[in-house]
C-alpha cells in the first residue's frame, strides 16, 4: 500500500474527528451537529482504512469500526429522523 496514502488516511481521520468533536461541542443545533456527525463518519472511515492498511494500528481500525457505528447513529438521530416533541 502506498505510504502517502495511509499517512493521508491518518492525519485526515485526526484532523476531521477534532473538527467534528468542536462541532458536536458547540451545540449549534440539530443541523450542525448532524453535520459534525457526518465529519465523524468520515473520519471513522479514514481511521478505519488507516488501521487495516498500516501495519501496526488494527486496534485503531476496530475501535472506529464501532465509532462508525456510533457516528451513524448520531447522523439518524441528527439529521433524518424528526425531532420529537415530550411532554414535560
């Protein structure tokens, strides 16, 4: 595998999570953080390719094959799924 290539996978998936996690923390509203969502799951698949493309990071392509999951959550909840309304 080209060295470039998952140096790229490495340092994009760090730099897109951080990105993400500011959004998610900023609480702008349910649009920005489904955004931040999706910048997850970018970055969990970079991860992801990064860790089983590296010769020595699997636990990090694993880890973020469940952050994948976690992401897409947070991106149904956030972003296609219609807020609901409780009674308080």
């Amino acid at each position: 595998m080209d060295d470039a290539l998952v140096t790229g996978l490495q340092y994009y998936g760090a730099a897109a999570g951080a990105v993400a996690a500011l959004i998610v923390s900023l609480d702008l509203g349910r649009k920005p953080t489904g955004l931040g969502f999706v910048i997850f799951v970018t970055s969990s698949i970079a991860l992801i390719g990064w860790g089983f493309l590296g010769p020595e990071a699997k636990g990090i392509g694993t880890q973020n094959l469940i952050l994948l999951a976690i992401n897409l959550i947070g991106v149904y909840r956030y972003l296609i799924r219609k807020k609901s309304v409780h009674a308080a």
